[in-house]
C-alpha cells in the first residue's frame, strides 16, 4: 500500500533552448525548400545531388540537412545549374546527371498550358448566359471558386 500512497511523479517544466530550437526549425524550412525544388527538377527520390551550402546558421547542423535533403555539400569551383532559397542564404545545385532542368521546364510549360486550357474553358463557361442564369447559385460559385483556385496556381508557377 505504500506504493499507492506515494501518488504519480509531477510533470516539471523542461528547459528550452531556444536556439536549438530555431536551428532545427531552419533546417526544416531548408529541407521543405529543397525536396520542393528537387520535385519541380524531377530529380530521383534515392539521388544524391552535388550541392554548395551559400548561407549563413548551419555550422552545427549542415550534416542533417545535406542528409535530409539528400545533398552531397561540396566546395567545388564549378557554376551552379541553380540556386534554392533556404533561410539564411541559398543552396547552390550543381550539375550532375541526376538533375533534369530541361525536363522539370517542359513539365513546367504543359502544366502551365493545362492550366490555361482549363481557365479558358471556365471564363467562357461563366460569362455564358446561360448558365449563369439556369445552373443554380452553389453550382455558378463552384465553378468561380475552381476558376480563382486555377488561376492562383497559375501565379505561383
């Protein structure tokens, strides 16, 4: 009975370090910018790409990004294929065969066009009489939210 007596240990307040924490979430922002950027290029999932580090906050934690990223950080003289924003500064890509810009451009210019094709065909659906007179009210603002929601998406290529 002396151990139910004794009652459950108090949670206590840890310490936080709030610049490990910063460091870490910089490099959560970093790898983001950096899996995006290779999803765009079209890179392999399992590729390791040749990268330089151009910016300033990972002396501590430039291993976990080059890791999470899938990055192999070099000081190589040779000119980037392209730069990554990331906070603190960019990432320079470097070239190597598994980095595809002319596709991930081709990719990029028949998405835009299907995006085109689809806000043409929206534009004309809504400036149609007809149906904005006969196609009842959640139908006709369906149809402007998918029309502004193309057009966004549009913008941000």
């Amino acid at each position: 009975s002396g151990l139910l007596a004794a009652g459950l240990p108090e949670a206590t307040e840890a310490p936080v370090d709030e610049t490990a924490e910063a460091s870490v979430q910089r490099v959560i922002e970093a790898v983001q910018a950096l899996r995006g950027w290779r999803d765009f290029a079209g890179v392999r999932a399992a590729a390791t790409v040749p990268a330089r580090l151009a910016a300033e906050g990972y002396e501590e934690t430039g291993e976990h990004l080059a890791r999470l990223a899938r990055l192999a950080f070099t000081s190589d003289g040779r000119d980037p294929v392209a730069s990554v924003p990331v906070p603190g500064g960019t990432v320079e890509i470097l070239p190597s065969d598994d980095v595809d810009l002319e596709g991930a451009e081709r990719r990029l210019a028949a998405r835009r066009a299907k995006l085109e094709a689809e806000i043409e065909r929206a534009d004309k659906k809504l400036a149609n009489q007809g149906f904005t007179a006969k196609a009842p009210a959640d139908v006709v603002q369906a149809e402007r939210g998918k029309l502004e929601r193309l057009r966004a998406e549009l913008e941000s290529l």
